[in-house]
C-alpha cells in the first residue's frame, strides 16, 4: 500500500521531537494524530507562528501513534513524503531504532523533491489547503505524487508503445 505522510516536528539541530504526523493511503483513508510528549515549549517564533495554529490539541502518546500507524500502513507499505528526510525519522523513531521497525517495513521512504529532481524540476502544483498541518501537507504529497506521476509516466507509456509497435 502506498501512503504519503509529513510530519511537524521541532529540531534543535540535536534532536528531532515529533509534533504531528498526517497520512494518506493510496485507498483515500486518512491518518492525524498529535504527539502528547512533545515539548511544545521549545518552539521557535517560526514554529509558533506558522505550525501552532494548525494544530488540534487532541494528542496521543507516541505509543499509541505507533500502534495506529502499523494498523493503517499494513504489513508491506511505501512511504512517500516531500523533502522526507526529518519525516522519516520522525516517523521510525515511533519504534526506536531503525532494525525495530515492523516486520514488512521498508528502512527507507522515497522522496517526492528527489523524484522531481529527476524528471527536471517541474513546478508543482500549488497547495489548496492550510500548510504546515501534517494532514493536509501529506495529502498534497500524494496530489504531487500523482501530477509528476501522470506528467512522466503517460510520456514513458507512450514511448514504449510506440516503439513496441514500430516495425
């Protein structure tokens, strides 16, 4: 199952401190949920203006958010996230090291900038809804995922028909 996922976090350039965490599964279903150990006392100005906001104040313990996330993703998940590199951290120290995630798991996402990187860079599709909420940042990833997917993908079937038909 392919699930496109962001997460706000807070970093000091030490640590990484899960905020939230949004998913989208390829199927339409949806995943929120907000960190209850977070130390929201940490936040920087941009933090507190831009993310704070956006946020539910309904929040779990992380071992819950764990235990949520498996059930959601599945035995054997793809995960995409935009700039995904803190995201996938966060995401994998829901489970403590990277050898404890669970079983079926890949140890590594697929970042959507690096496959747009690859197909040149082309601009993206602009973000209707609130950014800096983890739902809805990682429901605008699978809708960027499917826009470079249908820009360079239609290209490639249409050439490899072509050529399958070519004499």
């Amino acid at each position: 199952m392919r699930i496109w996922f962001d997460t706000e976090f807070i970093e000091d350039g030490k640590t990484i401190d899960l905020v939230s965490i949004g998913m989208a599964r390829e199927d339409g279903a949806t995943y929120y949920a907000e960190c209850a150990e977070a130390d929201l006392s940490r936040c920087d100005d941009w933090f507190t203006e831009n993310v704070i906001p956006h946020l539910t104040g309904i929040r779990a313990p992380r071992r819950q958010i764990a235990a949520d996330i498996v059930a959601f993703a599945g035995t054997k998940p793809e995960f995409w996230a935009y700039y995904s590199d803190y995201d996938w951290v966060c995401l994998c120290q829901l489970y403590g090291r990277m050898i404890d995630l669970p079983d079926g798991w890949p140890m590594f996402c697929l970042d959507l900038k690096q496959m747009a990187v690859a197909f040149g860079s082309p601009k993206l599709p602009e973000q209707a809804s609130v950014e800096h909420n983890a739902l809805t940042d990682a429901v605008w990833t699978r809708e960027a995922w499917d826009f470079l997917h249908a820009k360079t993908a239609g290209p490639a079937i249409a050439a490899a028909i072509t050529k399958a038909t070519t004499p």
